[in-house]
C-alpha cells in the first residue's frame, strides 16, 4: 500500500475543510454586532443581515464541511 491510501484525507478534502470553516467564520463575524443594554435600546439586533444572511452563510459553511468529510479520495491505480 502506498502512503496516500493510508489516509482518510487527501489534500482537497483538508482544503475543502479550511474553505468551509472559513466561512462559518464569516458567518458568526456577519451575526456580530452592538448588543442592546438595560439602559439602550439597539434595533440593529433586528436586521436582515443578523437574522438572515448569517445564519444562511453559516448554514452554507457547514453544508460544505460535511461534503468535505464525506468526499471520498480518488484512489490511483498502480501497475504491478
């Protein structure tokens, strides 16, 4: 057996990984914010891009990182 089939992985299931994290990443910094107080009242709690895009961004990120588990490695024939 040769070294690569040793693996679960290969180098574009780890890169489909990292692109996938990245953006959950952006899509918990989408859902960031000023946070309303006791004293304060903050209506950008409310909006679209907090209650929508984020969580859909979000949603894309992990969607891609599981296809990325799930890929399975193109195996290489050998000549023997």
């Amino acid at each position: 057996m040769s070294d690569k089939q040793k693996f679960a992985f290969d180098k574009v299931n780890f890169i489909l990984l990292a692109i996938g994290m990245a953006i959950v990443i952006i899509g918990f910094l989408l859902m960031a914010g000023p946070t309303s107080s006791e004293t304060s009242f903050e209506p950008d709690i409310f909006s679209v891009r907090r209650i929508k895009v984020a969580p859909v961004v979000c949603l894309f990120g992990f969607l891609s990182m599981i296809y990325a588990v799930l890929r399975k490695p193109k195996t290489q024939k050998t000549e023997e």
